[in-house]
C-alpha cells in the first residue's frame, strides 16, 4: 500500500515514472489533460456556436459572461466543498458533471433549434464544474508532489494546459465546428468523462486534514478569506490578477468578432481557432522558461509578465493582419505562463493544506471573480471604442497591475515563504 506524499516530502522517483498502485502525478497530469482539452473545445465553441445563433456583440458577450460567471458564484462553495470531502472524488464528479451537460447540449443541437438561453444555462453548467476542478486541482498537487517539486509541477501543469487545452482544443472545436455543431460537444463530453474515469481508477484518497472537523460552514468561508486578506503578497497578487482577467476576458470575448469574417482578419472557424492557440504557444513557453527566468528575482519577473501581457493584449488594436495578431497573443501568453507558474506555487507554498482548498477559493473569488465583469466591459466597450479600441483599452488597464507588483520583492516572498 502507498502513501500519498504531503508538503514538504519530495518524491525521488524519476519525475514521471508510473507506478499503477500509487495516484501519482501521472495519473493527475492524465486527468487533468482531459480537462484542459474539454475546456479548450468548449472555449473555441461555445462562441462559435453563439455566432451561429446571432452575431451581435451582446449575443457573443451574454455566452462569455455564463461561461465566467461561476467564477463569481461557484468559487467558495468549491473551495468548502474542496476542504471537507475527498479531493479526489471531488474532482471526478465534477468532470462527469461537465461531461453529462455536454451531451445534453450535443442531443438537443441535433434534435430542436437551440437559442441563447439553452446554450448559456449549459455554458453555466460547465463552467461551474470547471471552477471545482480548478480548486481541486489546486490543492490536491501539493499533496501529490510535495513542496519542493511544486514550480516543476506548475510548469508542467500549466504547460499541459496551453498544450491541450489552447493549443490543441481551439483548432480541433474549428475544424469538428466544420463538421458539425455537435462534433466539439460530444468530443468535450468525452475528455471530461476520461478525466472523471481516470480520478476514480484510484483508491487513494486525498483529504484536506479538517475534512472532518466540526464547523459552520460561514467559519470555514471567513477562515479562507481571512487568510487571503491578511496575507501581504496574496492580497497584492489577487487584486493585479483581477485586474489582469477583466482586461483579458474583455479581448477574448470580442476577439471571434475581429478574427471570423465578416471581421478585419477574416478567418474561418479553424483559423479563429489557430489564432488562439498563438497564446498557448506563448503560454508554454512561458511556463517552461520560468524556473530559469526566476534568477533575476520573482519581483522582476512578474513586472516583466504583466508588461507583455499588456503588449499582447493591445497588439490586436495596432495591427491588422492575423500573423501580427497572433505574435500579439504570444506575447501575452508568455507572460501569462511565467506570472502564473510564479504565483500559484508561492500560494501553494506558504497557506497550509488544511485550508488550501478554501484560501485558493478566496482568492480565485476575486480574481477569477472579476472575469464576468471583463466579458461585459468588454462588449460594452466594443461598441463605444470599436473592436480596436476596445483591444488598446484592455493593454492599458493591464498597465495598472504594475503597482501591486512594485510592492513585491524576492525578499518579501522568501521571507513568507520561511
């Protein structure tokens, strides 16, 4: 019988070497690349199948505001849910859930005319099961690979979820997109039932240590938050990460307008789904090149990440050709690999086990929390300053994340760290 590793513990074993009996890395790396390809299939089509539907901005804007409102209010019952029953299970009926509302969808698109309301319920659905496998995720790995492989663990996770999830996930929702609109649905449907057969293969079980202890549930929420709040670093990291998600989500959910033709770049479906996978690339890159741009202090770096990021996601406005656009979101993505390998180990590091599950939903509450504002500022502001207009004021609002990252320095975080 194996034993799960805890913080702290490093596993000396080769990095991926597979051992049926123990629920190691592989076997969450295999569950999660399931996960991240549903959520890339259904991030290329939800849109595209939005469109179909109607190509107002409101339209398209409504179907990104469903896919991130669970953001907003799944995040804490997530992370409750997180701390107090087993990790594990937790996530695998969260996939089977998102597995279970596609195939609902991919029935009633090949049987009856399916209008808005239908696909942002199901878009909800999804993106609510996606929140708790976020979280679960989250502060399972720890456990899985102990404190000391944690940045090596983050690089590979993040760089399997550009791989899979945007690099691979948007061209395919393109191209099953042209075979059909219940292609990408039932392929997602698929992806999430792996994922949710794969966590439940296994019997080792994964608890937060007060899984079982006595408490209202009110307590264990101000408990994370409390945590979160007090905390110098992660307060200045959820609030840059916030502001960094508005501006991102107001591009991303305007961005099928600008690539798909009739738009400027005039794409097809499996084009649109090309220019998306440009920000994985960057995504990778960024995430694999991480550990050895930490040399120059954790601070420089994330000063560096968001100033690309905000190059990336204003480049669509200042340049009109898809090749341009798509080095623009590169760039993003690079910066976007290298702040979120950076942050979510130092999270991962310094809050304890026992409330990591709800700390983390603290904290994506107001991070992630603010996405659904980005989705309507971002429709809202495509209609006053234009497509490219909107694209320039989202790298412009990214410039304000600078200021919560002036106040972190190498020192600060070793420091929290210790």
């Amino acid at each position: 019988m194996t034993e799960a590793l805890g913080p702290g513990r490093r596993d000396r074993r080769p990095w991926l070497r597979l051992r049926s009996s123990n629920f190691g890395l592989h076997r969450l790396l295999l569950a999660q690349g399931g996960s991240f390809l549903g959520d890339g299939l259904v991030l290329a089509a939800f849109p595209l199948i939005a469109v179909h539907v109607s190509r107002t901005p409101a339209a398209v804007a409504g179907v990104g505001l469903a896919a991130t409102l669970p953001q907003l209010l799944v995040a804490l019952p997530a992370g409750l849910a997180t701390d107090r029953a087993e990790r594990r299970t937790t996530m695998a009926r969260a996939a089977m859930l998102a597995a279970v509302a596609l195939a609902t969808l991919a029935v009633l698109l090949d049987s009856v005319p399916v209008g808005l309301a239908v696909l942002d319920l199901v878009t909800f659905v999804v993106g609510s099961a996606q929140v708790l496998i976020a979280a679960t995720g989250s502060a399972l790995l720890p456990q899985v690979v102990g404190s000391d492989g944690l940045e090596r663990a983050n690089a590979w996770l993040f760089s399997m979820q550009h791989a899979v999830g945007s690099l691979g996930g948007p061209p395919l929702a393109g191209v099953l997109v042209a075979v059909g609109l219940v292609a990408p649905m039932w392929t997602a449907a698929g992806c999430y039932a792996l994922a949710a057969v794969v966590l439940a293969s296994s019997g080792t079980a994964f608890h937060g240590s007060d899984a079982k202890r006595a408490s209202s549930l009110r307590a264990d929420v101000v408990e994370g938050l409390k945590l979160v709040v007090g905390h110098r670093q992660l307060r200045a990291f959820m609030a840059t990460t916030a502001i960094a998600n508005v501006a991102s989500e107001g591009v991303l959910v305007v961005l099928v307008l600008y690539a798909v033709a009739p738009g400027p770049l005039e794409l097809s479906g499996v084009g649109y789904g090309l220019l998306l996978s440009c920000f994985a690339v960057g995504g990778i890159t960024g995430a694999a090149a991480t550990k050895r741009l930490r040399r120059v202090g954790r601070g420089k770096l994330l000063a560096g990440s968001v100033l690309a990021i905000a190059v990336g996601l204003a480049g669509p406005g200042m340049l009109v050709d898809p090749y341009s656009a798509g080095l623009a979101l590169a760039i993003a993505g690079f910066g976007v690999g290298c702040y979120n390998v950076t942050t979510v180990s130092f999270r991962q590091r310094v809050v304890p086990a026992a409330i990591l599950g709800r700390a983390t939903a603290a904290y994506r509450l107001v991070a992630l929390g603010a996405v659904p504002l980005g989705a309507v500022l971002g429709g809202v502001s495509a209609k006053l300053l234009g497509l490219r207009g909107s694209f320039l004021a989202a790298g412009a609002l990214t410039l304000l994340c600078l200021a919560g990252i002036a106040a972190v320095s190498e020192g600060a975080l070793r420091s929290a760290e210790s």
